[in-house]
C-alpha cells in the first residue's frame, strides 16, 4: 500500500474514519487488558500466594516496558511504517496473552506482563501519532477524545468482563480473553489502516534505549521494595542512585545527539510541556486509584471479582459525559480553562473518596467515582490534544511516543509509589497480636492475605483490624492523589498558554496544524 502524504487529500479522505475505527479496535484492546487485571489481582494474589509486592510487579512489569519502548516504536512507527508496526505490537500482544493465560506462578505473570508491555509499547505512540496525518485541527480534538474515551472504554468492561470470567473460570482466562480482542484489532489495521510513515525520522538508539528502560526499571524496584526493606536501607538507597544516574546519562546522551530520540526540544515548548506534565499526573492519580480500589470493593466492602467491575461503571458515566462535553466547553472557555477545571475536580473527587470509611458502603463511593470520571475526561482530552498540536508533522511519532512515554512514566510511579505507601500503612496498622510470627508476617503482606488468614484462624478481629488499616492506608493514598491533582491544576492555570478561538483553527487553514498557535501565545 503507497504511504499517505500530509496532503489536504489526505486529511479529507473519507476513509479516514474508518481508519480511526481501526485504531480505537488497537486502543481498546489496551486499555481493556490495563483494568482487567486490576480487578483479577485480588483472585491471583489468593490463588498464586502473591504479596502486595507481588501484585505491583505484575501490574508494574507491563507499565515499565511500555513506557521503556515507546519513545524507540514511535521512532520505528516513523521509519518503517506505522501500520505496520501496529500490526506487529498487536501480534506481540497476543502471544503475550497467552504466555500469561498458561503461566503457573507469580514469575511467569510478570514476565508474560513484561512481552505484553513490548506489544503495547508499539500500539500506543503509533494510533497517536497516525492522528495528524488524517485530521486537521477542526477535526483533530474530536478524534484525540474518540481514542481517549476507546481507551478509557476499557476501565469499566475490562472489570466487569474480568469479573465475569473470574466467577465463571479460572483466573488466566483474563489473559485468554486479549487474544480475540487483539486479534480484531489486527484485522482492522490490515483492511482499514492507510500507511503512514516518515523516513527520515531519527535512527532507533539502542543504548538510549538500554538507558530509558533500566533506569526506569530501577527506580520503579525501589519504590516498591522500600516499604518492605525500609527506604534507608543499603540496597535500596543504591538503587536510588543507579536509577538517578542511569536517567541523568540518558538525558545528557540525547542533547548531544544532532537528531536525538529523546526530543529535549519538544520540552522547551511550553504548550507541549505543561500540556504533557497535566497528562502525566492525572495517569498518576487514575493509576494509583486504580490500584487501591478494587482490593476495598472486594476484600472489605465482600464483592466478588463480577461485583466489583459493575461498581467501577461509575467513573465510566463521569467520563461520557466529559467527553461529549469536552469539544464546545474548549471552544468556549480554552483549553486552559477546561484542563485546569477539569484537575480540580479531581482533585475534589479524591479528596472526597479520602473520607471513605470501612462502613461508608458503596454510595458514597459511587458518588465520588463519578465525579473522578467527570475530571479525568475534561482534563486529559483537551491535555493530550493540545500537546499534539505542538508537534511538527515530522516528528509526530517521536513526539506522540515522549508524550505516552511520560504518562506511562506517571503511572508506573503512581502504582509503584502508592502502592508501596498504602502496603506501609497496612502492615504498620494490622493488629495481629497473638497470632504465630509466620501468619502474622502472611497477614502484613496484603488485606487479601489478612483475610484468608482471619478465615484460617477464624478470627473475626483480625479481618476487621484489616479493614480498618487497609482504608486508613487507601485514605491516605486518595489524599495524595487529591494534592498532586491540585497542584497540577495550579501548574495548568499559571503555565498553559492560551488557546486561540476555535473559528481561528479552522479558518486558518490544514497547513497552520504543526506548531499550533497555542503555542506561541
């Protein structure tokens, strides 16, 4: 198939559509598997004897490879073909999928989540970066927000069919069920995809790459292991370091380089830069949610995995509502405006769900998920659409890559970070007075194990005093979820630049897209 120019042709092509099409099958495909296993995660952690540990490298290990590779796809999207490379990253995540469906312990989970990383790592910069190929600016925010909400589609289904399958089957059907979905999305990007690509992107960077995604793996270790450990401890403090100097080498390596892969200049661009900042702490914020709520739902307010994913649907109703009202509510006010607003509410809905009691029930949780859905879509749409207007046609895949690759940057740590401060003040908090030292040490590990010990020794104490520290430590994570969403929405207020009217953009003609006038004001 010819590669696609930028042509106004182009963008007009009534296929175009049909093209999006294909990538929202890819993008669901992703964002369906990222929740599935937060619901399942609770099930594996009783089955496969995982820690809470455990359970953050099995999210983590995908999350970490994806944001390692994707600045390199983006490139090799760029180079080489980005429906092809999609194709391939969906291939890649099928096999995945099925190495995790047959895997028989914790190790095995991880690394089946790791390949699946690699596959995701491909999909996602590229269905970004196909974006300004085929739409102008007067299309381009309709299309960023049918991909975002795509994504975000899979934050409800991926639970509840999660959960589905968990009361029906065993737990690898969660993998199992990818293979279908991944496998429709490679359909649809070989009948329906035009080519796009840019040969004269930069060259793969192979030792950047080995910086990006060991530096990355080594901080994400020390978060983790530090509550266990103690962040004082030897092992981990020199981690620390690794990963500080690992990340430090990288980012003087590419602003040497004359066409480097880690584009430093985009960051200078302010439009770019707070746009992208704003995106990266929301997926902070979402994925830390994400990650504490399911184990409450399950573990304390007595769920199973099906209950669990229906009473995520919530924050799914918050979210449809922003995204249909996203487009004119920017038009009107400016991005600015809406993303600030958008992480304010946030920030409220957080610090909401913060005063969450073991015996709350799940109403008021249903009323916070909801607002947390309204925040999410009206700050993260406008967000991700305004740091690809600053791009420049050439560097649309390197570009879309940094973006997704800082997000997954903020999720990564917030699942890591939160995570490890929530396993802290659950072990710190359970009261196992009078148990023996080994179920003591099993109880602390997650309020998953502390219940199955309380059934073991039938002690009704002791799945309370679970509850009470687990809520108290999700408390807290919420709380800081809350401030970093209101000092995001501060960061947006004050640094965003403003946008122009939206009559601007389009008048102005296909041509004016790449660095958009946002940008400059």
């Amino acid at each position: 198939m010819a590669t696609v120019t930028h042509s106004d042709e182009t963008r007009r092509d009534p296929r175009r559509w049909w093209a999006l099409g294909a990538l929202v099958a890819s993008m669901l495909t992703l964002g369906f598997d990222m929740t599935i296993l937060n619901v399942a995660l609770p099930t594996m952690a009783a089955e496969l004897g995982a820690t809470t540990g455990g359970q953050q490298w099995m999210a983590d290990a995908y999350v970490v490879v994806f944001a390692a590779l994707m600045l390199p796809a983006g490139l090799l999207g760029d180079r080489f073909g980005r429906r092809r490379m999609l194709i391939a990253g969906l291939g890649i995540f099928l096999a995945g999928s099925l190495v995790g469906a047959l895997a028989g312990d914790v190790n095995w989970v991880v690394a089946a989540r790791a390949f699946m990383g690699i596959g995701g790592a491909l999909v996602t910069p590229l269905a970004l970066s196909v974006l300004p190929s085929l739409f102008g600016a007067d299309e381009r925010t309709k299309a960023v927000g049918v991909i975002s909400a795509a994504s975000a589609l899979g934050l409800p289904l991926g639970p509840i069919i999660g959960g589905w399958l968990l009361n029906h089957f065993w737990w690898g059907s969660v993998f199992l069920v990818n293979v279908p979905m991944a496998a429709i999305g490679i359909a649809a990007c070989v009948f329906l995809l035009p080519e796009t690509s840019d040969p004269a992107s930069p060259k793969v960077d192979a030792l950047s790459t080995a910086l990006t995604a060991t530096g990355l793996g080594a901080l994400i270790y020390a978060i983790i292991e530090a509550p266990d450990r103690g962040w004082g401890d030897g092992r981990v403090l020199a981690v620390f370091a690794a990963a500080a100097l690992l990340l430090t080498t990288l980012v003087l390596r590419e602003r040497r380089v004359a066409r480097p892969m880690l584009d430093m200049t985009l960051l200078g661009q302010r439009g770019f830069l707070f746009n992208t900042l704003a995106a990266t702490l929301v997926m902070f914020v979402l994925s830390g949610l994400m990650f504490v709520l399911p184990p409450y739902l399950q573990a304390v307010l007595g769920h199973d995995a099906l209950g669990t994913g229906l009473r995520l649907l919530p924050m799914m109703g918050g979210l449809m509502v922003a995204a249909r009202g996203a487009q004119p509510v920017v038009a009107r006010f400016g991005a600015r405006a809406v993303v600030s607003a958008g992480l304010v509410v946030l920030a409220f809905a957080a610090l909401l769900g913060s005063r969450t009691t073991a015996d709350s029930g799940y109403g008021f949780v249903a009323l916070w998920l909801s607002i947390t859905g309204v925040g999410f879509g009206f700050s993260v749409v406008p967000a991700m659409d305004g740091a690809l207007g600053t791009l420049p046609r050439d560097r649309a895949g390197s570009g879309s890559g940094l973006l997704m690759t800082l997000r997954q940057v903020g999720a990564a740590i917030g699942i890591a970070l939160l995570g490890s401060l929530l396993a802290g003040i659950f072990r710190d908090r359970l009261d196992v007075t009078g148990l023996p030292a080994r179920a003591a040490d099993t109880a602390g590990d997650s309020v998953i194990a502390a219940h199955l010990v309380a059934g073991r020794v039938h002690s009704s104490h002791l799945a309370a005093s679970a509850n009470g520290a687990y809520v108290h430590g999700m408390s807290v994570v919420l709380l800081v979820c809350g401030v970093a969403a209101l000092v995001s929405a501060l960061l947006a207020a004050a640094f965003l630049p403003r946008t122009a009217p939206a009559r601007t953009a389009q008048d102005a003609g296909p041509d004016m897209v790449a660095p958009a006038a946002d940008a400059r004001q």
